[in-house]
C-alpha cells in the first residue's frame, strides 16, 4: 500500500509539473550547471505529533548538470503512551490497568551519487546510490502493580543507499523535489529486557546481526541553489 501510494504520488506531480511547463509561454531554463550547490531540506508525507520520518537536511554539489554528489543527515522517531483498564464481574469486581509508553529514534548519514535524465524541460528525473550509517534506538515499558516489564534496543547499520525521484526547477535558484528511498543495511543489534513479578526480576541481554532492507514512503521537499 505504501509502495502504491508513493508512485501515485510521483505520477500526480509528474503530470501537474508537465501541465504547468507546456502552459509556459515564456519558458527558460533554470537547471543547474557544473560548480552549482544546493542546501535540500525533505519530509515524509506521514508526519503527525508522535511521530516523523524521512526528515532529511542535504548538501548537494553539481559536476555537471546531470551528475551531483548529496551528503545529508535523516532522522526518523516516533512515540506512543496508552493506558489499558479491564474490569471483571464474574465473582467480585476486579480492576486490572496496564500503562505502556515508549519512544524510538533513528540517525543515518549518506553519501548518494546522483545521475539526474537531462530532458528539455525544468522537470529532471534522477536515481542515485552510495554508502550510508545508520543507528537506530527503542524503549519501551509497560506493568501494573505487581508486573512490569521493560525492553530497549540499540541497532548500528552499514550499507547503501538507493534514491529515485526528480527535481522540477521552478525558478532558477530553486526546486521542488520528491525522492523515494531504499537502504539495504548490515547490521549488529543489542537487546535488553527485564522482567518483574512480584518483586522477582529476570533480565536479560542478546546480539544478534541481521540483513535489514527498508524503503520509505516518498519524501517532498525544496532544494534552494547557491
């Protein structure tokens, strides 16, 4: 579903970008050249107060107008707090509440080479690959009065990278952009939990290293050149 409605959005920007270019009359041409930078900042489209995702702040540099190098810095997080009451009337009332919260965040840097489809039009399709780091943190909890439970988890993932979007240059120093991205990471992850009942506790803690591939729901953003 994700997948479906990120090319649907890709496909509607597309089409309204292309409409608007062919009702220019006066049209120029406002694409980079070589030496151009730009500073990019992007968002997901599923930002809400408890949680965010493809939050990206970029620097790119242009060796031509179809070849760039963009080093960025992307955060991910989200939190949630839910309060469970269950209440029994078989024999006697018994009330029975569980509190959970937790949070999770993550950081990834990149280095992504992009190879931009010079058209003759503002509107440049592009793909892009390179290295990225990424670590990744979670905490939970939940219990009552007599059990209580808690787990945190720490990821560290290497690997690459894989963008495809397009940039439609509607003035000659800025871009709107919109970009979908794949990671494919190695990784080594450390789990903790620890368990109380009745004053009795176990904890534990394990390694493990994973394969993880992940891709995102489309990024919106502007590029703004200097």
């Amino acid at each position: 579903m994700r997948l479906l409605l990120s090319v649907v959005i890709i496909c509607c920007l597309i089409s309204i970008s292309v409409a608007a270019e062919t009702e220019q009359k006066d049209w120029k041409n406002h694409k980079p050249v070589a030496g151009d930078n730009a500073f990019l900042f992007q968002t997901g489209t599923n930002l809400n107060i408890r949680s965010y995702s493809g939050l990206l702040f970029a620097g790119r540099h242009h060796f031509s107008t179809t070849r760039a190098i963009e080093l960025g810095i992307g955060f991910n997080g989200s939190t949630f707090v839910e309060n469970i009451k269950h209440e029994n009337f078989e024999d006697s009332l018994i009330v029975w509440k569980r509190n959970d919260d937790g949070y999770s965040w993550s950081t990834r840097f990149s280095a992504v080479y992009l190879m931009y489809f010079d058209r003759p039009s503002n509107l440049m399709p592009f793909w892009g690959i390179g290295p990225a780091f990424q670590y990744y943190y979670s905490y939970s909890d939940y219990g009552n009065y007599s059990y209580l439970y808690y787990s945190e988890s720490r990821n560290i993932g290497v690997g690459l990278i894989c963008d495809i979007g397009f940039e439609w240059f509607i003035l000659p120093r800025i871009s709107l952009a919109a970009t979908y991205k794949m990671k494919l990471l190695y990784g080594w992850e450390t789990y903790t939990y620890e368990r109380s009942v009745n004053n009795e506790s176990d904890k534990r803690t394990s390694k493990t290293r994973l394969f993880d591939f992940e891709y995102q729901n489309t990024n919106l953003g502007v590029a703004l050149y200097f």
